[in-house]
C-alpha cells in the first residue's frame, strides 16, 4: 500500500462535523445557489413526462407509501426518498441539467432538498446551505480522485451524487454529526452507475437513484441505523473501491467553514440539450455556418478536434434514437450545421434519422488531445471543427474555449430566463404559473417555508 493511504483523513467523521457546522453563505455562493435551483426546476419541469419518469412513476404507484412529498408534473404525493428519486430523473431526463466539476449536482441536490424540505419546515436560507454543502462534500470527493471515472466503467454523478444528496438531507433534516456520519456511509453502501447505460432510460436514473439514495441514508440514519466509522476513506471504503488506479488522494483535509468550492468553480449551465462534452463542439459548428453557410451536399468530411476524456463520454457514433444522439458529437454537429440550433426541438427520433443528419453524421472524424487545458482536467485548450468541400477547400470553425453558459462565460439574465420559460412550454405549463415559479427561485432567499413553492401540476399542454 502507498505512503499516501497509510493514514488517511478522516473523511467520514471531517464531512459530518463540516455538514452540521454553521454555515454563513457568501454573496457569490448565495448567486451560484439560485442559479442552481433555477436551472435544476426548469429542466425538471421540461422532462417530468419523459418515458423514463412515467415508467419509474407507475413502478412508485405499486409500491405505495406515505404521501408526503410533491412530484413536479403529477398531482400526487409519494415518500420524500422516492419523491427525490422522480424529480432527480425527471431534471436528468433530457441531458439539459447544469454540470459543474464533471458532475451534475444540481439535477441530484435540488430534488433532494426540495423532497426532505416538503416533511420539515425549512426556509430558503436552509435551502441554500444545504445546497452549498451538499455541493462542497461532493466536489471535495470527487476531486480528490486523480484519474477518470468513466476508465472504470463508472458513473461519477451515479457514485458521489449519493453523498451530495445525503449531506443536503441531513442539513434539512438538523441532524446530529453522528447521524451524519452514519447517514454518509450508509450512502456509500449504495453508490454505483455504470457507463454502460448512458444513452438509455437508466442514465437520467442515475441522477434519480443519487437523490433516492441519499434521503435512504439520511432517513434510515435518523431512525437509528449505524454504519462504519471510516466508509469513505478507509482501506475497503467507498473512495479506494470505485478509484480506477488506487491514485485517489486520502490525505488532504475535509472541507472548512466559509471556503466555497461551488464560488470558486461555479455552474456550467447547458444552452443544448446535449451531454456537457458536446456543448463546445455546437458553438464551434454554429460558429462555422454563421461564417461559411456551407452547401450541405458538398461536404465531404468534418473533422472535429476534441480532448481525449470529451470523447469519451460521447460513445454513440450512429446514434439511432435520441436517447443516443445526446451522447454523440456526431449527431451535435450535423445537427448545428443543418438546422442552425442543437435545441429540445432536434432531440427528436425523427430528426436523428434524417438522411441528411444520418450522411453528415458518417462524416464526422474525431481527432483526440490528451493535452488539457489548464484549470479544467477533462478539456483540450479548445475545440474546433473543420468542414471539407467537394471542391478541395477546407472551412474552419472558431477556436471555442468556453462554451457559452460555461461558469466563465454566463448565460445572460434574459436567456436563463428564456431557457427556463421554454422549458415550461416544453411541459405543456401555462405561462403564468411558469413566470411565478421563476420569480420565487429568484427571491430564494425570503422564502419562509419550502412547501409555499407553487411547483406546477400539469398533464396535457395548457394555454
């Protein structure tokens, strides 16, 4: 065993103390948390009637349960861990949740929060932190590990998203730093996604079995079930089982009052409905056919230049549904180049088996880097795409370094706005009832109590 496993940080203890720790937010973590509400409750709302939330939701109604807790889209209640379960999947049903640290902790914490905050009266002030904590205990987590999840076949949102959500719950829930502790390493008893299913039902189930799990461990521990003491750090524990090398860094401290990963590393917001991965590659194909406007029939090959870790996330090359084309850049780029937009209105069956998308899809040839730009492990310096024309020129795309809705480069006021509203309309939600929702979320702070966010039930499209 390495020198660096040898005595390792007390994790499991160091994350439960930090959980129940007062926690004052700063003005920058207060804006990044907002934001994540906001983009988490509009792309729930958009795929609260995707397939696999109506498959999950008939399996719930044979279960049964208390009814304690909203799901966004039904006028039904279910118990709070299946509550987050529903909406978690439903906010990572179309790919379009926000993704930071490689992960997507606002399409896991926000369900969470907002199922355990429906059976405990909890304001927005104690939404908030357990948004930021939640967030900060599994950023620490996961960037401790130096090498790739997605090597081992794992899902890093599936795995750690289990300890986000649990720390969020048990600030909702004023648990003690004993239960805490027990609570985090019954999550890490459950942690797990594989690769394998990304473009398949079970992906956005990721994101809800994260949730789902999470308020397990916090419930369970609040009734009195106990776990190991070192379930995250230990030689057999959660950490070193799922690290693909044995490289995972066990030494450095747990997280400390008021130094906000979430400040400093913010929010990736998606403009496209796509896998984060791709959302470079789209700006640099609309990018090109802003300039070049190029003769669809006349291409001949399009070269895209990408980091060796994006490509791996994007393993469908001839996506036949939309499921599969949100995890390829073939399908992003034919998509921008033909349609001018990679938005809700493409990710369509039909769309991805259009001749045209399907010709310029065989086209595409993806070229690797394994240099990373610095301050963001999984990316090239840039991405860039080149066209080939049947008459020997070759068009280039800009050189795109941050996607537009990167945490470095925001969306703008008006289009977070847009995209939340749009995805409103997506679920068939009237416009006032939309309109009111985002203005609460904006107002997070002043809420009084969770359970007065007027979370819309809706079935067929409304006026």
């Amino acid at each position: 065993m390495s020198e660096l496993h040898t005595n390792p940080a007390p994790l499991t203890q160091a994350y439960a103390e930090f959980i129940v720790g007062s926690h004052d937010l700063s003005p920058r973590a207060i804006e990044v948390t907002v934001l994540g509400f906001t983009d988490a409750l509009g792309v729930t709302l958009a795929g609260a009637h995707e397939p696999a939330v109506l498959a999950l939701a008939r399996w719930v109604q044979e279960q049964g349960g208390p009814q304690a807790a909203r799901v966004v889209g039904q006028t039904w209640r279910v118990p709070p861990a299946v509550a987050a379960m529903l909406n978690a999947t439903a906010a990572h049903a179309l790919d379009y949740d926000d993704f930071a640290f490689s992960n997507h902790p606002s399409a896991v914490l926000v369900p969470a929060i907002l199922a355990a905050a429906d059976t405990a009266q909890a304001d927005g002030a104690a939404l908030m932190r357990a948004y930021a904590v939640g967030y900060e205990v599994w950023s620490d987590a996961f960037l401790r590990e130096k090498d790739l999840y997605y090597d081992q076949g794992w899902h890093p949102t599936a795995v750690l998203g289990t300890l986000g959500a649990t720390a969020a719950a048990c600030v909702i829930w004023r648990m003690s730093a004993e239960q805490t502790r027990h609570a985090l390493a019954l999550a890490a008893s459950s942690a797990g996604g594989v690769f394998e299913n990304f473009g398949t039902m079970a992906k956005p189930f990721h994101g809800g079995r994260a949730a789902w799990v999470g308020l397990q461990a916090a419930g369970m521990a609040r009734c009195g079930l106990q776990a190991s003491a070192t379930a995250i750090e230990g030689r057999h524990g959660l950490l070193r089982a799922f690290s693909p090398n044995g490289r995972v860094d066990l030494q450095s401290p747990a997280p400390v009052a008021g130094q906000w990963r979430l400040a400093q590393l913010g929010l990736n917001i998606k403009k496209y409905p796509v896998v984060g991965s791709a959302q470079r590659g789209i700006d640099a194909s609309l990018g090109l056919r802003r300039e070049h406007a190029p003769d669809m029939a006349r291409i001949v090959r399009i070269d895209a230049h990408i980091s060796q870790r994006h490509a791996a996330v994007m393993p469908h090359h001839r996506p036949t549904d939309a499921l599969q084309a949100k995890f390829s850049l073939e399908f992003a780029i034919a998509s921008a180049l033909v349609h001018g937009a990679v938005g809700l209105a493409q990710l369509r069956d039909e769309v991805v088996r259009d001749p045209l998308i399907v010709r310029l899809m065989s086209l595409v040839q993806i070229h690797t880097t394994e240099e990373f730009e610095p301050g963001w492990r999984d990316a090239a310096p840039f991405d860039q795409i080149f066209v080939h024309l049947d008459d020997g020129r070759t068009l280039a795309s800009p050189k795109v370094r941050r996607a537009t809705g990167h945490a470095d480069t925001p969306l703008p006021a008006e289009q977070m706005h847009e995209k939340f509203m749009g995805c409103a309309q997506a679920a068939g939600v009237a416009k006032p009832a939309a309109q009111a929702l985002f203005e609460q979320v904006q107002r997070l702070p002043e809420l009084k109590d969770a359970r007065d966010l007027c979370l819309p039930e809706f079935g067929a499209a409304t006026a």
